[in-house]
C-alpha cells in the first residue's frame, strides 16, 4: 500500500538544511507548508474542533484528533509534508501520531521540559521519529511558543533523562526533566508565523512557557517515523500507526486512514495513555 500521489514535489530539505537538522536536532522553516488555500482549510477544520470541545477539557490536550476525524489526513498524507521528513527518515514513511496543542491566551498552560522519547518508551523500537510543529496561529516568545535545547538528541542521556513532578494544574505535563540534566540558557526559541513549522528529533530536549499574553497559541504537531521501527504488540490496544508512503519495513500492522477509532480513543483514556 502507498498513500503517495501522482503529482508530488521533489524533496523539500536542501543538503545544508539536513546537515543542520541531524547536527542541532531541530530545523526552523520560514517558508509556508502548505499552499494558502490548503492552510486555511486547515484553519477553518481546527476552528470547528475547537468550538465543540466537550465542556472541561482543555485544548491543550487535543492529542491524536485523527483517530476520530478522518479529515485531517488530508493534511498528514499530503505530499507538502511527507516530502520535508522523507530526506531525514526515508522513502517508507508511517505516520506516528499528531496533537493539536493550543495554549488559549491569558491563561495557556505551560509545557515543562521534556523529551517527546521519554513518553514512548516501549511503545516502538527504535525511537526514530521527526515532528513537524506547524503553526496555526502566530508561535512567538511573547505567547509562548516552542523552545528547544539544541544536539540534546545525542547528549548523553540520549533522550532518556530523569524527571521530577511538577504541578499538573500549571503544567500540561505532570512531569519534567531534572534541573541538573538541562541546560536552559542555552534554549532557542522556534518563533513561527501561520503555516511555517519547525521540525524536531523525538529526542531533544523542548518545552515553552505559559501563555499569559492576550494572543492565542496553536500548533498541530505531526509525527512521523520510518516503517522500520516496530510498533510493539501490546501498543496496539491503545496506539495506531499509519501507512503514510511507500511499504512496512518491519512487520507492523497499520490502521485504516479511512475508518475512525473512538473505542481506542476510549481505551486511551481509561488506560492513561498519551502519544504526546
């Protein structure tokens, strides 16, 4: 099975961009992701997820939204985005996860330090996955966008830091990574305008600060990982994965893009299970 259409771009990394990337961990993108008319799309379809948020549930916590709304592949199977993360993980491309993380303004929650690894361990072997963070909404330092702690994906802790509790009503995590084992002068803001990404190793070292100013803040991150890395077997009682481009590599079982999930969705919940 392949998801990759008839009329696709060439690669969208240069050379110096992929050396930057697999040096620092992260690569900024100031350049639209996808064409305007497909962005506001986008736009319009998280709009409405969000209006119909069930009463208590924070948007900070839109985590695989595509399970439930088949829509949203139109976005994660396009070819604008495949063709940034097949220069960094290969031609066989399954799709992760993805999570709208929306910070509303005056009171969005803070993102503690973290890994993104440190939440799958077990879940697939090895961790070898990009993240596009597209920006919905202006990403800036003033309403709290991203940061990042460049090459702390080969640091020596190789995305498996130690972490202590942190309040969970301040904190969109219960959890970050130990003060000695970070290093937050030298963190990088990853300031982005609507429709540009920065895209990042599941291994570094990133968070943000709350969003106190009166601009909100919404990001849809797009997780994707070469379909050598094995899905474990019993991830799959609350986890799907997708065939995004080109052929499985290592045996895995993948979920139909055209079906919807909302008794894994459930399962998710009640199990206490996140992708981040």
């Amino acid at each position: 099975m392949t998801n990759r259409s008839n009329a696709r771009n060439e690669n969208r990394l240069t050379a110096a961009q992929l050396r930057e990337y697999r040096a620092s961990g992260y690569l900024i993108l100031h350049e639209p992701i996808f064409p305007l008319d497909q962005f506001e799309r986008l736009q319009e379809h998280f709009e409405h997820k969000l209006s119909v948020l069930p009463a208590g549930v924070r948007p900070e916590a839109m985590d695989v939204p595509h399970f439930t709304d088949t829509r949203l592949f139109d976005w994660l199977f396009s070819d604008h985005v495949l063709d940034l993360v097949e220069p960094i993980i290969g031609e066989d491309i399954a799709l992760f996860s993805s999570h709208f993380i929306c910070k509303p303004k005056g009171n969005g929650k803070r993102v503690p330090w973290h890994e993104d690894s440190t939440y799958w361990k077990g879940w697939i072997q090895p961790i070898e996955v990009v993240t596009v963070w597209l920006a919905i909404d202006p990403s800036t330092a003033a309403n709290g966008c991203m940061y990042v702690i460049p090459r702390t994906h080969v640091g020596p802790k190789k995305g498996f830091s130690d972490y202590d509790p942190v309040d969970p009503s301040k904190n969109v995590f219960n959890t970050e990574i130990t003060p000695g084992q970070r290093d937050e002068t030298m963190a990088v803001p990853c300031e982005l305008r609507p429709n540009e990404a920065s895209l990042h190793d599941g291994r570094i070292i990133h968070g943000s600060p709350p969003n106190t100013s009166a601009i909100r803040r919404c990001g849809y991150t797009m997780r994707y990982m070469p379909t050598s890395v094995r899905l474990s077997d019993s991830s799959l009682a609350w986890h799907n994965i997708y065939l995004a481009r080109g052929r499985d590599l290592a045996g895995n079982q993948y979920a139909d893009p055209g079906k919807t999930y909302p008794d894994l969705v459930r399962d998710r919940e009640e199990r206490g299970k996140r992708g981040h």
